[in-house]
C-alpha cells in the first residue's frame, strides 16, 4: 500500500516539476531575447492600462489600481519615473493622524500627473502655492471614469477623511467602449482569479503568450467599436449619475466637493479654421454638466476649461495628445484653483 501511495505521488509531482522546469526555459528565453510582449490596443478596459504589470494590477471593483510601494519607470510613463506610495498613489506616504486639513485630488492621468516630474504636477504645485498649510493628496489613477473614481472613494479614499475633495473626469468617460461594454455593465472575474493573474503577469512568457492571443483574435480592433452605434465608457447620462452620487457622498463624510472641468486645447489650436470638431462639441457636453451639478448641488467649480482657452501653449503636441497637459498647464491649474477657492480655503483652515 504503500508502495502504491509512493507511486501515485511520484506521477503528481513528475509533471508539475516538468511544467515549472518548462516555464522557467521559457521564461529565461523569453527575457534573453528582449521579446516585447505588449499588445497595442486604445480600449483602456479590455487590456491597455492592465497590460503594464509593473505599474497596474488587476482589480474586481477598480479594474486597475496601481501597485502599491514602488519606484517605477515604464514605457507607460514614456520614460518616466514615479514614485507609488504603499496605498498606491502617486504620492509621500500619508500619516494616519491629521495635523492639519487634508485635500484629495481624484481625477485621472491629468490629476495623477502623467508625463511631467513629480514637483511639476498640479497635486505637488498646489501643495506648495498653500504654503504647506494644507497636506495635499493625489488620488488621480491613469485611465480612471468617473465610475472608478466613485468607487475608488468609496471603497479607499474616503478613509483619509479629507476636507475637501477635487474631482476632475472627463476624457476616459467619453472614451470608446471595449467591445461595445460600458464601464458600469464589465464583468470582471472573481478577485482570486486576478490575484492569480496578477501574479502570473510578472512571468515575461505569460504576457507574450496572451499577446499571441490578443493578436489572434483581434487582428481589426476597430470592430471592438460600432460607429454607427457607439458606447461610451460612461455615457453622459452616467456620468452626471456617477458625480452625483460622489457628491452626495463626499458631502455626507463633511467634507466639500469641488467640480473641475476638464480642460482641452482651443479648437484654433486643434484644428484648422472653420473646422467643427466632434471632439470639442463632445467634451464640452460632458463639461457642461458639471457646470449644471456646480449650480444644482450649491457647490463649487473651478472651471479650468474656460480659464485654458486664454493659452495656447498648455499642450506640447495638441494634435498627439489633446489629453494632457504640460507642466505650464500643471501651474496654471494650481493657481486657477487657488484663485478660485481662496474663501474655502481660508475658512476650512480656520475652521480646522
């Protein structure tokens, strides 16, 4: 008997070190040749901002969060290096007790601070124009909706207690939707399985074979989109649902929201003249309501859209990248908010 019990351990444990002794060669190919294992797809969602395991990892309720404790330098960050603090942002790590009034900026990559340094970023400049009276904290995440973002304070954020929060969406709301799912109708697998994933997503092999797969069954990734009937990522139905709700309950943790709309090169920047850009006319249907929920819930708006059309010179390659912009645009939007939420400011310090 026990010979036999012998036996059958020898055939379970044979085949499982022959597969990790076969993964383990490949992997070491893998990395000997340089392979690049990333598949190139503008649908956030399906695998773009996922697809970066060194800076992302997956999440059931956020879709992506950023790794949490870590340096990181990516070809996501375009050379870039930023530091992730241990609650994964993008930011010093944040004390437990509060020693003076804390504000929260969540947004996007515009808030996160994509593509200019560390000190450069609105979040930093900011904290600096307040004269450190304020401790300051980035919550913006590359890629993030509003919906993430609502969930994102619900679940995490609201923890830091802040007294004020920014809230700054826009551009990935009216992105195209991957396979024609909006955000809030994604169906992510169980949070096992993409702890699994997240972890097999460090394996060089692992990424390649699944960008062996991406490529073979999405060789036209425009029929991921339907031009005739587009979804959007958040339509602007959501949106205002998806804000509103933030609203309510950032108000309800006695803390004061703060609507920023989403700024955009000048259409005399962007395009040629005469031309109407469905870009422009879209984005401004998205900044119009914010503008509406400002006036409706009595709270404020730093209005960064207007206040961006006096430049021309916020965006390096406008016509590239119509998203974010440069650290002249970074300083510019901590002054406007500093401008604009003097009285609030003031009297939240006061007050604290």
């Amino acid at each position: 008997m026990k010979q036999s019990q012998q036996t059958t351990l020898f055939k379970i444990i044979v085949p499982l070190l022959s597969i990790v002794c076969f993964v383990l060669f490949v992997e070491v190919i893998a990395r000997a040749l340089d392979l690049d294992p990333f598949f190139q797809n503008r649908f956030f969602v399906l695998n773009r901002a996922i697809d970066y395991p060194e800076v992302f990892q997956r999440d059931h309720d956020l879709f992506w969060r950023l790794r949490p404790s870590q340096t990181v330098t990516s070809k996501f960050f375009i050379g870039k290096t930023y530091i992730i603090n241990s609650l994964g942002l993008h930011n010093p790590e944040v004390k437990r007790e509060k020693t003076k009034p804390r504000l929260l900026a969540l947004g996007n990559s515009c808030t996160f601070g994509w593509g200019v340094n560390d000190a450069q970023g609105y979040v930093r400049k900011l904290e600096s124009l307040l004269g450190n009276r304020w401790e300051v904290i980035n919550g913006g995440v590359p890629g993030y909706t509003s919906l993430q973002g609502l969930r994102f304070y619900k679940n995490d954020l609201h923890k830091l207690h802040p007294d004020l929060v920014l809230i700054l969406f826009a551009f990935n709301d009216h992105w195209a939707a991957a396979s024609q799912v909006a955000d809030k109708d994604q169906q992510l697998p169980p949070q096992r399985i993409l702890d699994l994933q997240n972890k097999l997503s460090q394996l060089h092999s692992y990424r390649l074979l699944k960008k062996f797969l991406l490529t073979t069954i999405e060789k036209n990734p425009d029929s991921l989109f339907d031009r005739s009937h587009p979804v959007y990522r958040v339509s602007p139905d959501d949106f205002k649902a998806n804000l509103s709700e933030l609203i309510r309950i950032v108000k309800q943790d006695n803390a004061l929201p703060v609507l920023l709309t989403s700024p955009i090169p000048s259409l005399e920047t962007y395009y040629p003249k005469g031309y109407r850009s469905g870009l422009h006319v879209f984005h401004e249907k998205y900044n119009r309501i914010m503008r509406e929920l400002s006036h409706s819930e009595h709270i404020p708006l730093v209005d960064l859209a207007i206040a961006f059309d006096n430049y021309d010179d916020l965006f390096d390659d406008p016509m590239v990248d119509p998203i974010h912009f440069n650290a002249k645009g970074h300083n510019l939007v901590a002054h406007v908010i500093q401008e604009t939420l003097s009285k609030q400011l003031d009297s939240l310090t006061q007050a604290f």
